[in-house]
C-alpha cells in the first residue's frame, strides 16, 4: 500500500514534469519556428548581402586589379620616363663635361693667345723702340749730312775765294803782262835806240815767252789739279754719304713697313682673338642657357613624377581601407551566420531531447 501511494507520486511528479517540458517544449518549439523564419529571413537576407558583398568585392578587386595594373603600368611607365630622363641626364652631364672641356680648351687658348699678344706687343715695343732708334740715328746722320752740308759750304766759299783770289792772281798776272807788254816795248824802243843785237834781243825774247808760258802752264795747271782734286773729294763724299743715307732710308723704310705689317697682322689677329672670344662667351651663354632650361625641365617633370606617385599611393591607400572595410564587414556578417547557426544548433539539440524524452515516456 505504501509502494503503490509512492509510485502513484512519482507519477504524478513525473506527469506534471512531463507537462512543465511539454509546455517548455511547445515554447521552445514555438521559438524555434520563429527562429527558423528568422533565420530563413536572415539567410534570404544574408544571401543577397553576400551576393552583393560578393559583387562588390569582386568589382573591387576588378578595380583594384585595374587599379594596380593602371599603377603598374603608370610605374613602368614613370621608370621607362625616369630611365629616359637619367639617360638625358647623363647626355646633359656629358654634354656639360664636353662643354667644360672646350671651355678649358678655350680658355687654355685664349691664354695662350693672351701670351702671344703679350709676346707680340713687347716685339711691337722693341720695334717702336728700334724705329725710335733709327729714326734718332737718322736725326743723327741728318745733323752729321747738314754739318758736313756747312762744311762742304764753307769748302764751296773757301774755294770761291781761292778762285776769287785766282782771278785776282789772274788779273795781277793781266796787269803783270800789261806792264811786262810796256816794259818790253820800253825796253824795245830802248833797243832799238840804242840798235842791239838782233839774236841777243829774239833770245831774251824768246826766254821771256818760255817763262811766260811755263809760268802760266803751271799756274794753270796746278788750279786745275786742285779744282778737280776738290771737286771730286766732294762729289766723293757727296756720293757716300748719299748712298749711305739712301741705304739706310731703305733700311728704315723696310723696317718701318715690316714693324706696319707686324702691326696689323697683330691688330687683326687681337680682333680675330676678340671675336672668337666673344663667339665662345655667346655659345657658352646659350649652352648655360639651355643646361638651365633642361635642369628646370628635369625638375618640372620629377615634381609631376612626385605629385602622380604620390596621387597614386593616396588611391591606393584608399582602395585598401575601402577592402579593408569590405572584408570587416564580410567577416561580421560571417560571425553573425555563425552565431545564429549555433542558436539553430542549440534549439535543434533541445528539441532532439525533447523528443527523446516524449518518446522514453
């Protein structure tokens, strides 16, 4: 009697725990469903946010793959553009060290055309100091010509007087003469009064004539020696001094147009130096002229070079966290699936229990 009051309790425990899980079972079942169609809800909308998620990141990757293959692109060709600018870089170097040389070159040759003039001008002053020289000794030898000018003319009036003084011999001879011609008539007439000898009076008239024309002769010829002695000692001295002045007026006037001829070759070789030298300083002008334009060329495009890479990086930097952000998301949508499969998990487990429980009893 005691056993069976005993297992009509546990019975009665036992039904109203069956009804307590039976109605916990239908809540559950109830919940079940609503999560179910949750779920389905939440799978439909799940399924269209991933076939968006996915569309979007697979046109994300087509933009990033563009993107990248467009930087790729854009960086080779940014490095064939920067190879090409180094390679003009280096040209422009060796253009510049060129440049540089033939300035070297030409300054080694404007220095040595510096010296040459140098070398030319102090020849041009030793010539202008021999031209002075010579045109001293020409003044010399014109002094030396006019004094031997006033002694070849006091030579000329000393012998004017000589022959003034030749004349008046001439003339006392004249007179001479006339007296000896009255003399002798005298001495004739004496003579004849006093009747000589006519051999004794042509004799002594013969003697007379003899030393009158030897007298004479002498005279005469020993004017002429000393006239032509004169004459030619002058005409001597006229002739050397001419032809030693002529000589050297040769001389000088070769000099002088050698020292001319120098003169102007070295003024049209200065001119020729001046012009070249202003044809370099004009060229290397132009040449510094454009090795400026190219170096603000360089640094005009390594700027653009700069300012597209760096456009660049900041897209793609963009273009990351955009991924980035799309993968966050993909990845808390991928949590929230899972969450609510393991809630799935969980009721599908309690009404398995639940069903094992209807069945045991």
């Amino acid at each position: 009697m005691g056993h069976e009051q005993q297992d009509v309790k546990e019975l009665r425990n036992l039904n109203s725990r069956f009804s307590k899980f039976t109605e916990r079972n239908s809540f559950l079942q109830c919940e079940l469903n609503s999560l179910k169609d949750d779920l389905k809800k939440r799978d439909a909308d799940v399924k269209s946010i991933k076939e968006a998620s996915r569309v979007e990141i697979q046109t994300i990757k087509e933009i990033h793959g563009k993107t990248n293959d467009q930087k790729n692109d854009r960086i080779n060709t940014l490095e064939q553009e920067l190879q090409g600018s180094c390679a003009k870089v280096r040209e422009l170097t060796d253009m510049c060290g060129q440049k540089q040389n033939t300035i070297a070159a030409l300054n080694d040759d404007i220095s040595r055309r510096v010296t040459d003039s140098e070398i030319m001008r102090r020849q041009v002053q030793t010539l202008e100091k021999e031209l002075d020289d010579s045109k001293n000794n020409i003044r010399c030898r014109e002094d030396q010509l006019h004094q031997v000018k006033l002694c070849l003319e006091r030579e000329i009036s000393n012998r004017r007087i000589e022959a003034q003084r030749a004349e008046t011999i001439q003339a006392e001879l004249v007179t001479l003469k006339h007296d000896y011609e009255i003399k002798s008539k005298e001495y004739q007439e004496l003579l004849a009064k006093q009747n000589p000898d006519a051999k004794i009076k042509k004799y002594w008239e013969s003697e007379l004539n003899k030393s009158k024309n030897e007298i004479r002769r002498e005279y005469e010829h020993k004017l002429e020696r000393e006239c032509s002695t004169i004459k030619t000692e002058f005409e001597s001295k006229i002739r050397r001094i001419r032809s030693e002045e002529e000589v050297k007026v040769r001389q000088m006037e070769r000099k002088n147009k050698e020292i001319r001829e120098e003169r102007d070759e070295f003024e049209k070789n200065v001119l020729k130096c001046k012009g070249q030298i202003n044809d370099l300083k004009s060229k290397l002008d132009e040449e510094n002229a454009k090795l400026s334009s190219v170096s603000l060329e360089l640094k005009r495009e390594k700027d653009e070079h700069r300012a597209d890479d760096a456009r660049l990086n900041g897209t793609i930097e963009i273009l990351q966290k955009e991924n980035q952000d799309l993968l966050d998301a993909n990845r808390r949508i991928e949590d929230e699936i899972d969450r609510y499969r393991s809630i799935l998990d969980r009721a599908e487990n309690c009404c398995s229990s639940a069903a094992m429980l209807e069945y045991c009893s």
